[in-house]
C-alpha cells in the first residue's frame, strides 16, 4: 500500500480569466513551497431536536469553503503572481534615464555616495526613494559604479543619494561619461484606482497515489513575510476559495517548472529606518491583509456566490535592541518615518533582490524585555497612505511598495 509523500506532492497554480471559471489545464505553473495546507472545508449542522429516546438524529453538512496557506523562502520572481494580486494592480515597469552625460559621480562614506546630474529630473524620470537602481556606461574611475545594486536612501530633483548593496566603493568620476540609470526589474504598490480582481486555480497533485485536489476560485487573501536575524526570510500567503474537485489524473499538464532563483535572507541586503542604516533590528515582520469576506451561504446552494474585497491593512512588528531612546521615542512621540528594506540573494554586485518600501508608518508600542542578555524593545507598527513628502515618494499614493529584480 503506497501513502502519500510530501516530497512527491505538486503544488501548481494558474490564474482564472474570471470567477467561476476554472482556469485551463495547459499553460499552468509549479509553486515552490515550504508547505501548502489548502483544503476543502465544510459547515455542519446538528439536529437540536429534543427527542423522548434521547439521541441526536441527524447531522448534515453546509456550505463548501477552502481555505488554508501556502509558505514558501523568500526568493525574488518566485511569488510575483501572489503578490501583484495582493496588492490588486499589475507589475510596472521600472524608471530609467536614458543615456544622459551630464551626471558626477562622488563618495560621502565606504559604500555611500552621490549621482549628481546638471540637467533633467530625477523625479520627472520617476525615480523614488527606496528604489534598488544600476548604472552603466561609466569609463575609467567610475567603472566601479557599473552594474552594481545602488538603494536610493535619498532624492532631489538633480541629486541622488544612497549606497552599493554590495558594499563596494562608489567611483568617483567628473561628468561627461554617457551614462544611463534605471530601476531593476519591476515595481508594485496598492493602487489609488483600478484595482483588480484576481482568482486561481490551485491544484495539489499526489503523483505517488494518482489523487488531484483541485481549489477553484481562490484568492489571496493575505501576505505574511518574515524576517528574522539569522535564518532564510520566508513568505506566506493565506488562500481562500469557494470550491474542490478531485481525480486520479493530474488536472493541469505540463506546468512551467517553479522560478530558480536563490533565496534571501536578512543578513544579506539593507535596512534603513526613518532615512538612517539601522543595525539593530533582530527581527521584522510585515502582514498586509485584504480582510476578504463572504457572505456566510446563501439559499439553494451549498457553495459562497464569491469571496469579496475589503481594505487593505498593513501592519508589522519589529524587534529591537534598546541602545538609546530613538525608536522608544517614536512610539512615545507618535513620529511617523519610512522604512525601505532591501534582501539579496547573494553579497555580489548584481545579485537578485526583494526591496519593501513603506513611505509612512507608526509605532503602536516599545514594551522592553529583561534577562541577562541584550534588552530589546518589541515595536508593533502600522503603515498608512502615503500622500506627502513630494515627488520623491508621493506620487505612488500607496501604503507599501514591492521591487523585484527578476521581473
């Protein structure tokens, strides 16, 4: 008798054209995963009857709903999908200026420095802060500064400020190179208009026993990252959906193999909070949360008419070693600040990359710990709409933003 494995269980998923319509099985994708625990659930009723012998007389099930999460590592391209229809809005491409020669390249600190133009905008190119860029076509003394993760930690119209995520020196070059700066890969962000409304079919195929579960209609009603100190980040997203099917065969055929890239982690990348390289932080989790909702059943049919959308909420906790009053501070003085979080796959110049910008957050709290050992502060935070601070964040008019390199 052959008992179902988890190394020999598929995850695979494909985008529905619209609700109530399964997508078709060609064309369809792997998933990678930790775990996916995606299932078929149902309500149930017991008879309340009062009876003279004293026993319960039926029992019925209700209304079908799936639910479940799929968790997954961190890695850039891998969970694209998920995340565009999280946030309810398509990737879009990246800034970039063009072939331009009027740019300096300057030094401040280690891996930190300045592109200064002398003509053109930054900000009219579209560039903000949080962005992870690259530069080409510098000559000479600024060869340094090609192809290289750059995090924009700061931005004017003519000056750009941040530093080489790989830890590299900037090189320092007068203008007159032909040099051109663009935004890698694709960026993603809550909307202010135009939000989608995206549903999967998502299949878990038991190749060791011939058994499919098939989950139509789902949506992803959440998004849970987590990174801690030391270990892999990791991602998580909470499914939920109207309805299973099953077979012996597999339903979709020959998915697309699951995205290869490496896996990010916390220790690899940057982390600025409030404008200002923070190395304090031991932990940091992010949720952002769509609070989906379904009506809870309807005459006639024993499955939900669909799964609706709510505001999104985005909320986070970060753990921190009490070194002086600054982040205790924040909270007690109700300071908003920005926090851009950017995790590479690897320590090399253009190694893939994750990059989480939120523009306006607050603390909700600063409770110390006690032991014998390094005090810590636990911060619970809350994001908000973005509509100040000027073309260099604004004009998003989002809560949160994603940058993935691999896009």
């Amino acid at each position: 008798m052959t008992i179902a494995t988890g190394v020999a269980k598929k995850l695979v998923y494909k985008k529905q054209s619209a609700l109530g319509t399964i997508a078709a099985a060609a064309g369809a994708q792997y998933l990678r995963r930790v775990t996916s625990t995606i299932d078929l659930k149902k309500a149930t009723y017991q008879s309340a009857e009062i009876r003279s012998d004293y026993q319960r007389a039926d029992f019925r099930h209700g209304i079908r709903t799936v639910d479940g999460t799929i968790s997954g590592e961190l890695s850039p391209g891998s969970y694209s999908d998920f995340l565009g229809s999280a946030v309810r809005q398509a990737w879009q491409s990246p800034a970039t200026t063009g072939a331009i020669t009027t740019v300096t390249a300057a030094v401040t600190t280690g891996a930190s420095g300045t592109f200064t133009r002398s003509g053109g905008s930054y900000l009219t190119d579209g560039f903000k802060i949080g962005d992870v860029v690259r530069w080409t076509g510098w000559a000479t003394t600024g060869v340094p500064n090609n192809t290289h993760n750059f995090l924009i930690t700061s931005l004017t119209a003519l000056i750009m400020t941040g530093t080489m995520l790989d830890g590299v020196a900037i090189g320092a070059k007068a203008a007159g190179d032909s040099v051109t700066c663009a935004v890698q890969g694709k960026k993603n962000w809550i909307p202010t208009t135009g939000h989608l409304r995206e549903y999967y079919t998502i299949e878990h195929a038991y190749s060791d026993i011939t058994q499919s579960e098939v989950f139509t209609d789902c949506v992803i009603s959440q998004v849970m990252m987590k990174m801690p100190a030391s270990g892999m980040n990791t991602i998580e997203f909470p499914v939920l959906g109207l309805n299973m099917t099953t077979g012996t065969t597999a339903y979709f055929t020959t998915p697309t193999a699951a995205v290869g890239t490496g896996v990010t982690a916390a220790a690899n990348g940057a982390l600025y909070i409030g404008g200002v390289a923070v190395g304090l932080v031991t932990g940091l989790d992010i949720t952002l949360n769509g609070n989906y909702s379904t009506p809870g059943g309807v005459v006639g049919s024993n499955v939900e008419p669909d799964i609706f959308q709510g505001s999104i909420d985005v909320t986070g906790n970060a753990t921190v070693l009490f070194q002086d009053g600054t982040f205790r501070d924040y909270f007690l003085n109700e300071t908003e600040v920005s926090l851009i979080a950017v995790f590479t796959t690897a320590n090399t110049a253009s190694a893939d990359f994750f990059g989480v910008t939120m523009s306006r957050l607050k603390f909700g709290g600063a409770s110390k710990d006690d032991g014998e050992k390094g005090l810590t502060l636990t911060m619970p935070f809350t994001a908000l709409m973005n509509t100040a601070g000027g073309a260099a964040l604004a004009n998003l008019g989002t809560t949160i933003s994603f940058q993935d390199s691999t896009l």
